[in-house]
C-alpha cells in the first residue's frame, strides 16, 4: 500500500507531465432533500428575506429577553436614531428614493419597538407572535413588489447561470467582470477568452436570448471604452421600453441653454437635446409621433425664463391650439404667419447689427434679452422669406423648430437646414 508522500510524489510527476486525474462514479449523486430545500432557499434568497428578518428578530428578542431585559429604554433611543439616520442618509447606502428611505425608517422604528416590548413581555407572550407575524407580512408586500429588487435577483440568477450560457452558445471561457441595473433592464462587462472578440458574442446573440428566456431584440453588444477586442458590454432589456408613452416627469431644463430630456433610448439611456443656437427638424411618416414630440419641446421649453415661443401653424389650430396659453405668439392664417415671419426677420437684423457693433458673434440668452422658438407645422411657409432666416436666425437667437411629413431636401424655403439639423 503507498504512503502518503508517495501518492503526493506520484501526483506531482503527473501534473509535470500534463495529466488531468479524471474520477468516474458510476449511477451518480442523488442529494437529499435537505440539500435540494437549502439550494432552493439559496436560490429564492432575496424573496425570503422577510421571513428570515422576522426569524431573526424573533431570536434576539428571546436573547435580549433573557439577558438584557431592562435595557430596553436604550435599544428604543438606538432604533430612533437608525431610523432617523435612514431616512436622512439614507441615500449614501443606495437608497436613493424618497420611498424607500421611509420604508427603512419605518421597518427599523418597527422592529426596534418590537424588540423593546419583547424585552419587556418575552417575545412568545400574547400577542407579540401575532403581531411580528403581522408586521412581517406588511412589510414584505412592498418588499417583494420592489422593482429594483426584483431586478437584482433577475440579475443575480444570470450571472449564476452565465458560465452554463457560455458554454451552450460556444464561447467557454467568457466571464462577466460585473454588472448593474438601469432603467428597463441591467448590462454586465464581459471579458471573453483569448482567442474571442465581441464580433464573436455579437454573433450569438439570439442563443443568449434563448437562454436568458428574453425576448427578440433585447440583448445588444457594444464596445467598452477602452476598445479592447476581448472585452464587451453586453445589454439586456426585461421590458420593452417604448410600449407604453412615458409619464411626463416635468421640464428637465430652466434655460433654453441646457439640454432637453426628450425621451429614452433603447438602452435606457436619456435622449437629452441640446436646441441652443441649433435648428430642429421633426420629420417622419403621418402617425410616427411628430406632433407628440414638438409637444414634449414646447412642454419643457414654457418652463424656461429666457425663451420667447412663437408659432405658425395653418390647420386652424388642430395642433398648437391647446398650447395657445403658453405661446407668445401663434399665426394661423397665411396673413398672420407672413406678418410674423416679417417681424422676425426684422428683429433678426436688428440683432445682427447689434452683435457687429458689440464684437460678438452669437447672441446669449437672458430672461432681458431672450432667445425665440420659432415652432413651423407642416409646410406653412409658403411664399415666406425663411431662406436668411435659416442660415442666420441660430446666431441671433432665433431658433425653428420645424415639423413635417416627408423627409425630404427642399422643406418650403428651408432646404439649407439640413445643414444644421439635430437628429
């Protein structure tokens, strides 16, 4: 029979010389039952963490009941305190939200009041069992409705999962560095074996689908920022982002200097529009949402001190009619919309004339001396002199917005916007 250092010496030579020891069992592993509840708890972790808290809670009552029972005076100031400082600083311990920070404040004033009674009563006397039991139950509704939370374990599940998904699609080796979670779903860092580019997981991008049980079109790979050919971002969308319209959240701009929230991308990422000395063209095919867009401009745009808006629309004010109380000036008539394309220009030289005598070479906003939205619905400029006031109306605080149907060139005087357009 060998020694043990001759087993380890017999093991060293077959590692030198390249062997992978391989052990066969034969009718394989059956775990027990014990086994499969405690993977299936692992497993279902952020679900049960009520239970668990309440278990917990139940068991340091008991302790505190038996040892420390007249201290329940300092455990009540010591749950105030945590709950103030929850619900203050909350945000330093990723609570971000105003909800959430007052849903830990109360579950530590809960708890701590709790325990304080149990130091007092003993946590199995009438009615403490009934009353944590309660407690738990009301604070694990909104604990499991929590969409971030639900979000995480999604996420924690197919990082679990990723090495088995690598494998199945054909790219062993390729581990997620990390992750987190947006809006409508999470992206992850991937670093992929040598001998893998992005070009590679790009290619296999409905198998990764597959596997995470997502729908077509919501795994994207990108590029990371260091360009490296064996590392990637890989996106995954849970939601569907552009289903349903976006509640309007409020003007995300005070001035017309700062960018437009304008909508979200795919990825979650904001649609942020800068309009400052810039033309806007809104264009696409009848129903493609044009209208709704240029209402979500002038939406954030009315909220802004340093902007005149003025409009033209001929259909009889079907479209900017609503508006009309925001407007400073709204021409529906081909009378009235030639007049004040004409007072714009006029005022467009004067500020030219201005800025040459002043050395500048493009006008600054201010609520004395504002900048003019001029908003244009479908080719309403007929016959009008808009040429000059294209090319040169983004210098001296004239800025259009136009909306139209065809995508085309020659937009009714305004075929040299496409130059400056903002897509």
């Amino acid at each position: 029979m060998s020694t043990y250092w001759q087993i380890r010496r017999q093991a060293r030579r077959a590692r030198r010389a390249g062997l992978q020891p391989v052990v066969l069992i034969d009718g394989g592993l059956h775990a027990s039952a014990w086994v499969l509840l405690a993977r299936l708890a692992w497993r279902y972790r952020s679900e049960a963490a009520p239970a668990v808290m309440a278990g917990a809670v139940l068991a340091t009552g008991g302790w505190l009941h038996i040892a420390y029972p007249g201290w329940w005076p300092l455990l009540l100031a010591l749950s105030d305190l945590t709950a103030f400082a929850l619900a203050v600083f909350g945000g330093h311990v990723r609570l971000t939200q105003p909800a959430e920070r007052l849903y830990a404040a109360t579950a530590a004033l809960a708890g701590g009041g709790w325990l304080a009674t149990a130091m007092i009563l003993g946590p199995l006397s009438s009615p403490m069992l009934v009353v944590l039991l309660f407690g738990a139950l009301i604070f694990a509704v909104p604990w499991w409705g929590h969409r971030r939370r639900r979000a995480r374990a999604r996420v924690r599940r197919a990082l679990a999962a990723w090495p088995d998904i690598a494998r199945a699609i054909g790219l062993p080796g390729a581990k997620i560095q990390s992750a987190r979670i947006d809006l409508w779903g999470w992206r992850a860092r991937v670093k992929l074996a040598s001998g893998h580019t992005a070009g590679d997981l790009a290619a296999r991008i409905p198998a990764i689908e597959s596997a995470l049980g997502t729908y077509r079109g919501a795994v994207s790979v990108h590029f990371t920022g260091d360009d490296k050919a064996n590392w990637c971002e890989l996106r995954v969308l849970d939601t569907k982002p552009h289903t349903e319209a976006i509640p309007w959240s409020g003007s995300s701009a005070r001035s017309i200097t700062e960018p437009v929230n304008f909508g979200w991308f795919e990825d979650a990422g904001p649609c942020r529009v800068s309009l400052s000395h810039r033309h806007t063209l809104l264009a696409g095919a009848a129903g493609s949402g044009q209208s709704n867009g240029l209402s979500v401009l002038l939406a954030a745009l009315t909220a802004c001190d340093d902007v005149v808006i003025w409009a033209i629309e001929l259909s009889k004010g079907t479209e900017l009619g609503p508006w009309a109380p925001c407007l400073n000036r709204l021409a529906s008539t081909p009378d009235a919309a030639a007049a004040l394309l004409a007072d714009a220009v006029t005022i467009l030289q004067a500020r030219t004339v201005h800025l040459s005598a002043v050395g500048h070479r493009t006008w600054d906003p201010a609520p004395a001396m504002p900048a003019v939205v001029l908003a244009n619905i479908r080719r309403t400029t007929t016959g009008l002199k808009a040429g000059s006031f294209v090319v040169t109306g983004s210098f001296t605080g004239y800025h259009p917005v136009a909306v139209n149907q065809p995508v085309t060139g020659e937009f009714e005087g305004f075929g040299t916007m496409e130059a400056t357009i903002v897509k």
